[in-house]
C-alpha cells in the first residue's frame, strides 16, 4: 500500500496515542511496576503538581537563563573567534589544535571541574554550555570563512567592491548562512550544557529536579521533567527555525 | 587596448609567454585555443585579478570602465536579481533608490521585467545569465572581457542570449574581448579571432578577420561567403595545433 506522505503526520499522532492508551491500560491492570514505569497519568500528575505548586518557575528560569546565557556567549565568542582564526594564519596555527582536542572529547566531562572552579552557583553552568556552543560556533564560522566562494569574491572584486563590500556582501552572508545552519545544534547543546551542570551540583535548575527525582527513586517526575525539557527545546527549536526560514529565505 | 609580451606563470613553465594583441576600439575580438593555452589566465590579468611574470596591457580606461563576465553567473545567492544588477552601481557611489531604479530598466532591457525580486535561485540559467550580464553592462563599460559565459547554456537560449548581447554592444560601442571553444561562435561574433598554441608556454599563432558586416544577425552571419573557408582554415589551424602536442588525437 503506498503512503501518503503529506498524511505521515496523522499517523505519528495515531500510534502515539495508541502506545500511551497501551501503556496507561497495562499500568492499570496491574501489569507494570509504578515504581519503575509509572502510567502517563501519573506522569501528567506529576507533571501538573509541578506547576500547580509553582515550585518550577524557580527551575525553569534557572535553566532558561543559564542556557540561553551561554548560547548568547558562546556564539559570539565561537564568531570571534572563528574570524579571526580564519584572517590570521598565526591565531588558526595555534587555536586549531586546541579547538579539535576540545570537539574530540565529551565536553560534558568538563562539567564536576567548572563546578570546582565557578561554584555550585548558575556560573558552572553558563560555563559548560558555552564551552559546548562556542567549539561548535568556532568550527562553524572557521570553516564557513574559508569556504566561502572564490567566484563570488571575484564577482564582487570585478564590480568595484572593496574590502568592506567583500565583508558585508559576501563574507557575511556565507558565514551567517551556515550559523544559521547549526543554530538548532547550538541551542541542543546549550541545554545539554545547561543541565547536565546542575545535574552535577546545583540548588536550582530542572537538571536538578531530575537529579532531585533520582535520588529520591521518584520516576513519574522524572518522566514528566524529561517531557517538559523536549517541550521548552521543541519550542526553541520553532522559534530558531522560524528566524531561520526568513533569514534564509533566499534559499 | 593593448596587450604587450605577456608572459603569466602559475609557479612551474609559463602558461601563456610573450603574448601580444590589439583590440580596436568598438571592435569584436575573440581568443581561440585549446584547452591550457592560457585564455583566461590572459582575461584575469587584463582586468587585473592575475599578475602577469612580465609584459604589460593598457586599456587606457579606469578600471571601472572594464567589465567581466565568467562562466559562472556568480550571482549571490542571498540577493534579488534586482540587488545583484543594483551591486556595482552602489559601489560606485550611486544612491540605492537610483540604483535600484537603473537596475530595473537593465533587467528590462535584457527581457527581465517582472523577475527584479526573484532570488538567482529561483531563475533558470538562461534568466541568471541575463541578470549577470545587466549587472556587468549596468556599469556602462567600455571594454567587455567574457570568459565562455555561455558554455553552461543549452543551445536555444544561448542562441537568444548571445543575440541579444550582439544587439546591445554594437549598438553601444562597447569593446569586447571574448574567450571561447566554440569556433562557430567566434567567427560569427567576432571582427578578429586571434588563435593561441597548445600550453605550457602558449603563443598567439594567428589572427584572423571577419569581414562579415554588421549589425549582424547571428543565423545568417553564418551564410555568408566568407565564413565557410574561414571556418575550414581556423578549424585546421587548431586541430594542427591540437595534434601536434598530442599526435594521438591528430591520427
């Protein structure tokens, strides 16, 4: 039978229900350990007494600041930083060996030392998340300078354009074009960062909550803040998809 | 424009040595040769993208007044067909309402009225040819270089593009230099082909004119009595040339 791709998305939602209406009915019959795999009701109640307590606001914008923080800082820090590695041959000489050993190990390894160094405090945690976004942004805007197309730089050169042309009309929008590219990367990798940080050692934070929930073997809260975690990202990932689609629209 | 004892190297032999030529004011003037004599390197190093080894080329113009056309359109991607005719003329001060206007009645006149706000990838070649011609002719040039700019062209619309390319520069005035394979386009072009030898070390071997008349229209300049044997003998120049640095092709 052949699919219909443009009806995919009803059939997601079909078998998505189905598998929740499954597992809430065997949760029902006695059939799973709530302890183990609580039933999505229990989830959604979890869920709802989060908010209803109005203890996850706390969470949400210790996680939110600490995320978006280092998102912010580590683009602009990966941008520097990969244009002038990409302008002068002596900083990319001794930048690149640095930056590889940096995006060839987990990052998040570093989490327990910025822990040490910046406290328990949201400083660990911007930390991490930009050191995770800003390798990324490095590697993205060096290469994304030194592919630019030569035709088009001649293009402009032919025309009369000068250096600041050369930049603002082709250098720019080559690099931008392929920031926006790994946007949806970096925002990942700035949660990532963000929560496995407070994971490690926090007071605050839904990384903690999570680490808070395993401590006290609470899996329906678990559950439901790794259902509010894809949520907020989704959402993020909707928001920069949108900036994308117009600044792209070219394409 | 002159061009004296040219000699451009890439590092190893020169590609192209000694070269020297003569393009008369308003006049049609193409390079032939095989592939590795040196054409574009000659076309780079007149609009001065290439340093020549030694020997000198005036244009007794300002570099503005010399314009290029490559065989990639080149355009940027990330601008209208509009903004990309508009590009030069902003960079030789005029103000973007102005330019913008400018750009319009060039897109105009090369058949592109209604495509101003399309993005290059949303036009077809022949389309992307015209607006990279409109954007080097916005210029007003005097001297036109053209390296195979219409080689990626399928046979009809690079009939009608050259046509209409024909019609404007002989209406303007505006001197041609023009690199190409294509014998048949060169003859029906052109005033002087001036034939290159097989590289390293290319020379010019031979020049040739057409006295067929003009305004020239494209189909019947092939009809007329002096293109059959100049063809024959451009044709046998080249295969001779061709063979004698690789007698396997000549048998």
């Amino acid at each position: 039978m052949a699919l219909d791709p443009k009806r995919a998305w009803i059939r997601q939602w079909l078998t998505f229900v189905v598998v929740l209406l499954l597992w809430e009915a065997a949760g029902r019959a006695n059939l799973l350990n709530p302890l183990f795999a609580p039933s999505p009701s229990e989830i959604a109640l979890a869920l709802f007494g989060l908010f209803s307590s109005g203890n996850i606001w706390t969470h949400l914008e210790a996680t939110f600041t600490a995320a978006l923080g280092g998102l912010v800082l580590g683009i602009a820090a990966g941008i520097a930083l990969g244009v002038v590695a990409a302008l002068v041959p002596l900083i990319a000489e001794l930048l690149q060996p640095v930056m590889t050993l940096l995006n060839a190990i987990p990052r998040v390894i570093l989490a327990p030392l910025f822990a040490i160094w910046l406290g328990i405090g949201i400083a660990s945690k911007v930390a991490l998340a930009f050191i995770l976004v800003a390798v990324l942004m490095f590697f993205t805007v060096f290469t994304g300078i030194r592919q630019v197309d030569r035709k088009l730089v001649e293009r402009v050169v032919t025309l009369g354009g000068d250096r600041w042309a050369l930049v603002r009309h082709v250098y720019l929008p080559s690099v931008a074009a392929s920031i926006m590219g790994h946007l949806k990367v970096a925002v990942g990798f700035a949660f990532t960062g963000a929560i496995v940080g407070e994971f490690v050692a926090a007071s605050r934070g839904l990384g903690y909550l999570i680490s808070f929930a395993q401590s006290t073997y609470n899996a329906a809260l678990m559950l439901a803040l790794v259902m509010l975690i894809m949520a907020v990202v989704l959402l993020i990932f909707a928001a920069s998809g949108r900036l994308e689609k117009y600044l792209m629209r070219w394409n | 424009m002159h061009v004296r004892d040219l000699t451009i190297s890439y590092g190893d032999a020169p590609v192209l040595e000694g070269a020297s030529l003569d393009v008369d004011k308003g006049r049609f003037v193409s390079l032939v040769g095989p592939s590795g004599s040196g054409k574009s390197s000659l076309l780079r190093a007149i609009i001065g993208l290439q340093k020549p080894l030694s020997g000198n080329v005036e244009t007794g113009l300002a570099r503005s007044q010399v314009g290029i056309l490559f065989q990639d359109d080149a355009l940027l991607p990330w601008r209208t067909a509009r903004d990309n005719v508009a590009l030069g003329l902003g960079f030789h001060g005029m103000h973007r309402r102005e330019a913008l206007q400018e750009a319009e009645s060039w897109l105009d006149r090369l058949g592109l009225a209604g495509f101003g706000d399309r993005f290059p990838r949303h036009l077809s070649g022949g389309q992307r040819k015209r607006v990279a011609l409109a954007q080097v002719l916005a210029l007003r040039p005097k001297l036109l270089l053209m390296d195979e700019p219409f080689a990626s062209l399928d046979a009809i619309v690079r009939a009608r593009v050259v046509q209409d390319l024909v019609d404007l520069v002989e209406r303007e005035g505006i001197t041609v230099l023009l690199v190409t394979h294509d014998l048949n386009e060169a003859l029906t072009l052109s005033d002087v082909v001036y034939l290159l030898s097989h590289g390293p070390r290319a020379r010019i071997m031979q020049q040739y004119s057409v006295p067929i008349p003009r305004p020239r229209d494209l189909v019947r300049a092939r009809t007329h009595p002096a293109f059959g044997p100049l063809y024959e003998r451009l044709w046998s120049d080249l295969s001779r040339e061709v063979g004698r640095e690789n007698p396997a092709e000549a048998a």
